[in-house]
C-alpha cells in the first residue's frame, strides 16, 4: 500500500509539473503575441475558439471581430495582429481599424475601454481610445456610408497594379493606368 502512494505522489508530482510548464508556455505565447496578461476571452485567428459572431452596433451599423478580446480585471481589450508589418509606428489605417474595434467594445459592454493594443511582427502599440479617435472612427463610418450612395468613385490610389487585380474592374470606369 505504501508504494502506490509514493506511485500516486510521484504521478501528481509529475502532473503538476507539466501543469506549470504548460502554463509558462501560455504566458510565453501571450508576451510573443503583444497579448497583456489576462484572460483571452475571444478570438479570430486560426481555428482555437474560433470567434462565431461579430461585435455589432446598430447605431453605427458597424460589425466587426477583433483578432483577440483580452479581459484585464473589469475591461475588454481588443487586440489587432499584423504579423506582416514592419514599422516605427502604427499605420493610421491601422489605428482607424482598432479605433473601430474599440467602439464596438464600448457600444456591446456599455463600457469605454481606456486602449486597444496593435501588434506588428516585432513591436506592440498600445492606441489611448480617445475622444479624438473615437471622433475620427465616427466620422469615417459616416464619409463611407454617404460613398455607399455615390454612382461612380473615383479610385483611392494611383496603382495601376492595384487595378489590374481589383474584384470589380469589370464594373469600373475609372481605371487607373500606367502612364
């Protein structure tokens, strides 16, 4: 009987002990992601707990899903990856985009979280949600709903590489052309 024990003893010392290295992998994996410590309670990437329906607000008519929703202690932080991106500082596309998912946080928990984190390959920003941000998310939501009723745009570059593969060449008149 005494040897099952020190079997039983040796079996749980052996569990807690991938228990824990599990865990410090987790931690590793949050801190390579940009994740902050908390609980990862959404996600949309790959296929672990894929997230199944979007944050929505219909006073924007704006859904969306963030890449992950992390909850540190009373807040729900969204957390947007661009593995590919290099750079110094945020792209403002980027920015917009968080600054998008941030108000959909704010519109679905009735709460304003204080950041939202964009993650590029090697560096993580924390983005302050600002009144200004959020001021520049609703201003835009409004200039594309407006474009949403416009016949013809004109394009928003001047790549002609970008219209050769567009989706809806066959359907514009205003191409853009090597020159």
């Amino acid at each position: 009987m005494a040897t099952l024990g020190v079997i039983l003893a040796l079996v749980g010392l052996a569990l807690a002990a991938v228990a824990f290295l599990a865990w410090r992998y987790a931690r590793q994996q949050q801190a390579v992601l940009g994740l902050p410590v908390g609980r990862v309670v959404r996600v949309d990437m790959g296929s672990w707990q894929r997230c199944t329906r979007p944050l929505y607000s219909p006073e924007y008519r704006l859904a969306g899903k963030p890449d992950y929703l992390v909850r540190c202690g009373n807040q729900l932080i969204p957390v947007e990856v661009k593995p590919g991106r290099r750079a110094a500082s945020p792209y403002a596309s980027d920015v917009l985009q968080l600054g998008a998912y941030l108000l959909l946080v704010e519109a679905d928990t009735g709460r304003r979280p204080p950041h939202g984190l964009l993650r590029y390959a090697r560096e993580t920003f924390e983005i302050p949600y600002t009144p200004a941000l959020r001021e520049a998310v609703v201003r835009t939501l409004r200039e594309m709903q407006e474009l949403r009723q416009a016949r013809d745009l004109p394009p928003q570059h001047h790549d002609p590489w970008r219209c050769r593969r567009c989706g809806h060449r066959q359907h514009c008149n205003a191409q853009v052309s090597a020159r």
